[in-house]
C-alpha cells in the first residue's frame, strides 16, 4: 500500500509540477513581449495557418448558431406560466 501511495503521490506531483512550469513559460513570454515592445497576440497567430483559422471560424459560428435557439421543455412551460 505504501509502495502504491509513494507512486500515486509522484504522479500528482509531477502534473502539479508540469502545470507550474507551463504557467511560468506563459509569464516569462508575455514579461520578454512587454519588455521587448512586441505584440504578443500578434506573434502568437504566426503559429496558426489557413487550416487552422478555417477550423477556428466554423467552429465560432457553430456555436453561434446553437446560442440563437430557447430552451424548450418542462422549463420554458414553467416560464409561460408565470
């Protein structure tokens, strides 16, 4: 049992680890962005292409579309009641 402990703890540590260490990569970016004058979000979507932007856009209007709609249901008849 001390053996399995001993494993599952170094598990979660190394997540909370990786986490950390991503999360100070994030930082040091943005602090060496400000520092330089740089555009952060502009040098970022350098990495993205024509695919990538066409995927984006579909997906936002996917979900647009899917916001226009009312619930329907038991909860919009309790509404009507009201």
């Amino acid at each position: 049992m001390a053996e399995h402990n001993r494993a599952r703890q170094t598990a979660a540590d190394s997540k909370r680890l990786e986490r950390k260490r991503v999360k100070a990569e994030a930082l040091s970016e943005r602090l060496d962005a400000a520092e330089t004058g740089e555009d952060l979000e502009r040098k970022r979507n350098w990495d993205y292409d024509i695919g990538d932007n066409e995927r984006w856009e579909k997906k936002k209007s996917r979900k647009a579309t899917r916001a226009k709609f009312e619930l329907t249901g038991a909860s919009s008849r309790a509404a009507r009641r009201v």
